[in-house]
C-alpha cells in the first residue's frame, strides 16, 4: 500500500531530471558537461544560462533527497534494530522499520506536492 508513495517521489525525480537533461542537451549540443568551461558559460545568452542554473538546482534537490534517505535509514536502523544477532528482522524489528519508513516517505510526499504546486 505504501510502496505507491516511493514510486511517486522516484517518478517525479526521475521525471525532473529527463525534463531538466533534455533542456540542457538542446541548450548545449555536442557538448559534455566535464568539459563545459566558464568560459563557454559567458558565450551563452540568458535564457540558456536560467536553464543550466535550473539544471543544477535539480541536481541538487537530488543530492539533497538522498542524503536525506541516507540519514532516515540509518535513524531508523539505529532506532528499531538495538542489536544485529542474526541476517533476519523479527516481527517487532520490522514493525518498526515499516513504521518509520512509512512516516519518512509520507512526509516526503507532502513536501514533493508542496513543491510541484510552487511550480
């Protein structure tokens, strides 16, 4: 039931970036972006420019939302796994892992519709 939520945040974020990479690619062709130069920056006109500025704070709302994903699975390891004694969770284990998980992803769900409405 709550595994629609994680396929909602993956589908925009995936979304955003195809949109945002195709904007870039038209905006830049034949070029990469290891050897894009600040000086190839300053020939480029405006509107090119809010593109690419666009592009990198795409990238890092990216960077943003996995190391929140990282901090929230170590929170919730170290808050309902005390002790590793064997491969497997128990019950009570679990219970808590799908509680929290499903408390981080429904957050996070509310600020990615936050988010889309201030576009």
């Amino acid at each position: 039931m709550k595994n629609h939520h994680l396929n909602d945040i993956l589908s925009f974020h995936v979304t955003s970036q195809v949109r945002q990479s195709k904007c870039l690619q038209s905006t830049i062709p034949n070029s990469s972006m290891s050897s894009f130069s600040p000086q190839d920056l300053s020939k480029l006109d405006d509107k090119s420019k809010k593109e690419i500025a666009s592009f990198l704070e795409v990238e890092n709302s990216k960077q943003k939302v996995q190391m929140s994903i990282h901090q929230f699975t170590n929170t919730c390891f170290k808050e309902c796994v005390p002790t590793v004694d064997s491969g497997d969770l128990n019950a009570q284990e679990e219970q808590c892992l799908n509680n929290c998980v499903n408390r981080f992803l429904d957050t996070n769900i509310r600020i990615v519709k936050g988010l889309q409405s201030l576009n």
